[in-house]
C-alpha cells in the first residue's frame, strides 16, 4: 500500500492530467477519495489500479467511456463471476456487427452453420455474443462472394482458436500471470477472487484480448505472405 | 464469353449503378468498352469481372478508390508475379500502422523480437511489410503495458497461423477453388496464370483474406469466451 496522495500526486503516479481525472470523478468512472477539508481529498492504491484500467479501456480497447461505466459495474460486483467481467470486456471490444432486421437465406444458413460448429465442438458460448454474429456475418458475407477459396475448413480455424484461447485464458489466472506454457494449462476450480485482483485483471484481459488479437491478425498476414511466396513467386 | 454488352445490360449483369460505372470509367478503374458510335460502346465478360473485383474491394476490402488504382496495376501487369499481386492487395488493407520517427526502446527491443521470431520459421517476408510493423507496434504496446499476460507465447500463434495460411494461399491455386484440405495442401510449381484468372485471383484473394481474418476473430474471442466459462464461471 502506498500512503494517500492529494489530486496532484495521484496525476503525476499515474501520468493521467488531473482534468481528465475530475473528468473521470464526475462521470463516476472512479470513486471520490477521503475528504480531508471542504476542498482536499486523499487518494490511494485503489484510485491508481482504476485509472491504469480505465486507460487500458481508452487506449488499447477504444472503449467509449459511456461503455466503460457498464464494465466498471461488473468489475466492482463481487457477487458476479470472473466469467461475466470477461464477458463484460470482450462484448464492449468494437466491432459491433449488427444482426439484420429480416435475415435473408444466406444469413439463416450461416446462421445454422456457426450453431452446428459450436456445438461440434462443444463450446459454451451465449447465442447473444456479439463474436457470435460476427461469425454469422462473416460466414454469410462468405456464401454472398460466391467466388470466395475454401479455405483450411471452419473446424481447422476453430480448433487452432480453442488451443490458443485456453493459453491464454489460464494465463490469466492469479498466481499464473507469467507462466502458462501452450497444451499444459494449470486448471484449479473456480478461483476466488478479491476486488483489487478483479480489477488488475479485467485491465489483463482488456491488455490480453485487443493485443493477442493484433498479433493474430499480423502473424496471419506474414504467414500468408510467406506462403505466397513459396506457392506464386 | 458473353455476348457484347451495352452499358445499361453492363450496370444489369453486374449490379453496379450506370452512374458509378462512369465514375469508375473517368477514375481509370475500369477499361473503356468499344466505341461503335460517337455515343455507344460495348462492354465484355472482362469489364463484369473487373466490376467484380472493384466492388470487392471498396465492399470488402474497405480500400479506398485512390488505392485501388494500385493494385489493379499490378493485376494489369502480365510480368509481375502472382505474388506480387497477392502482396498488393494485402498491404492495401487496413489497418496501417506507422512506423516511429524516432524507435524509443520498446519499439527496438520488439522488432528484434519479430526479426528473431520471423528467422526462426524461416518465413520469407519483406521487411517493409505492414504485418510487421503492426506486430512490432503491437509487441512494443504489450511491453509497456507490463501486466499484460503472456499467453502462449508468439511462437505458438506464429505455427498456427502458418498452417492456415498455407491452406488458404494453396485454395487459391488454380484448379484448386473448391478443393484443399488442412495439412495436404496441392504444392505445384509456380503456376502460369492468364489475365483473366489473374483478375479471379485477385478477387478470390481480397475475399479471401478479409474474410477469413474475420472468421479468425470471431473464433478467437469464441474461443475465449469458452475457455472463460470452464475456468472462470
């Protein structure tokens, strides 16, 4: 525990201007500190461990702020599940792809085709997940482009998916920040967590989620170009 | 081959507006038909195609006009490689990242990282390539946010991601649009591609690419949100 900082000091430890965190104390984003006078309040710990979250949710999730309230709120509900602060994060990571009013032949059958997957494989997973829809978009948008390649199959991208997701979802687990090696996840029962441990990692997971996402994306496209180079130079 | 076309059949066959086929005309995009009057002109199946292509690229692809303009150059151009046309239509696509004027020493310590990384799987990739440069910015961002989790480290997405990506470059093969399967992928040599495929390819390609790195995305956070639910529930 740090000792309790003034306004000033809490800006310079977190390296946020003190505008931008009375912006943050008047839109309830972070919690008042100890008044100590009609005009002085004390900060602590608490107040720096929320601000670097609530930067990691600006800077690296391009969260609207309206959004991150909505996270905060799951964050600071002890009685809700780690499992629904994941959910919380991931569900406010752009993009939003919006579900048709009257979906269309190739959207219902893109529709039955991710059900069918997911339940080959046996996820769980909510039929409201927004990556659920992306899926569904995307598979449609596939079935529109008749000229689209084939492809290595949904069940290959999928399960090369689950591997990669389990590492890193394990990696997050308390006393695991540093260690997870892929194909042997240490799986412990459902952890106990406490408030300042639930908000460090919802910052992990908003960290984890956009980043492992662009390394995916970039090592995908290298390894397209790699590819390309050895079947069309 | 199709019987030769006027430009209000041209806008029919291909959905295109005869309006936006003028602006794509005037901007150079497109090829002027065959004048048979001071006032008429007729267009072919390679004009449809090429419309074709267009529309996948602005829909799609989301390149911007401007950009396009490049990468049918180099479709255009019987003597760059296949390759070179597959590279075209991938570094048009978004994002960009920039490069720093001026690397602080995250950003130098994760391009060693890549580099390292990119001669360990012997991948053959241009330096230049923004793929890189976003796993670079991106690595650079996981140092200086320094809870982030480690995850399964980038060796285990870089093997996943090469066993997709050669099942999707070997799906572009000609003769081979409806065919591979992972892991026994046809390898011929460097094929000879005609003009006309060569316009197929680039479309298959653009599909291709955004497409399955859309599908990689939704997987990857339904994946997550799986592998949450067994172990943070």
């Amino acid at each position: 525990m740090t000792r309790p900082m003034l306004m000033a000091e809490l800006s310079r430890s977190s390296g946020v201007p003190v505008a931008t965190i009375k912006y943050y104390l008047r839109e309830g984003l972070l919690p008042p500190g100890t008044a100590t006078s009609a005009t002085r309040a004390e900060y602590g710990e608490a107040h720096l461990r929320r601000l670097r979250l609530i930067r990691a949710l600006l800077e690296i999730g391009e969260v609207p702020v309206a959004a991150i309230g909505t996270i905060l709120a799951v964050v600071d509900d002890e009685s809700a599940s780690v499992h629904a602060m994941l959910g919380a994060v991931q569900y406010q990571l752009g993009p939003h792809p919006a579900r048709p009013a009257e979906p269309d032949q190739d959207w219902q059958v893109a529709s039955r085709e991710a059900d069918a997957l997911i339940a080959a494989l046996g996820w769980t997973v909510a039929s409201s997940a927004p990556a659920r829809t992306l899926l569904v978009a995307t598979l449609a948008a596939l079935r529109r482009a008749r000229s689209a390649p084939t492809g290595p199959g949904l069940r290959a991208y999928a399960e090369a998916m689950a591997t990669l997701a389990a590492a890193e979802v394990t990696s997050l687990l308390p006393g695991n920040q540093h260690g997870p090696t892929p194909g042997s996840p240490e799986v412990p029962g459902s952890p106990e967590v406490p408030g300042s441990t639930r908000v460090a990692l919802a910052e992990s997971a908003v960290v984890g989620m956009v980043l492992h996402e662009r390394i995916l994306i970039a090592l995908h496209r290298l390894a397209q170009e790699d590819a390309s180079s050895r079947y069309f130079a």
